[in-house]
C-alpha cells in the first residue's frame, strides 16, 4: 500500500499511547499531544509548524517508508 508523503498512520497496541507533536524552528517544543487506546488509529501529517513527532507506548506506525513497530 502506498501512503502520501506527509503522512503517517499510528496504530495503539495498548492503551494509554502517547502521540506528541513537536515544532519547527530554532526551539523544538511540545505543541500537541494525543493518547490512544488499543486498537484506535490516528492519521497524522507534517506540517509547516510540525517537524516531529514522540510516539510513546506500544505502537504500529506505517509511513510512506515502510512499517515499524515500537515493541522492537
């Protein structure tokens, strides 16, 4: 399957999954966060003022580049 470039999809494994969004510019900081339980998926995109994002917990995370899980 093939995804848009900005994008990316995070899939809970468990409850309680931490998805932090970070800023763009000369101080990185917190600007967004969202919890996700078991099974529930969010669609996410990068944006002028997000350059990164904290994925905290048990998770899928497909991306343009491929799928990674972080449970390994």
């Amino acid at each position: 399957m093939e995804y848009p470039k900005d994008y990316f999809i995070v899939k809970a494994k468990e409850n309680g999954v931490s998805v932090i969004g970070l800023t763009r510019g000369r101080d990185t900081r917190f600007h967004h966060s969202e919890k996700l339980d078991k099974g529930e998926v969010m669609l996410a995109q990068f944006t002028e003022s997000t350059s990164a994002v904290k994925i905290r917990g048990k998770a899928e995370i497909m991306t343009p580049f491929g799928r990674i899980s972080t449970e390994e």
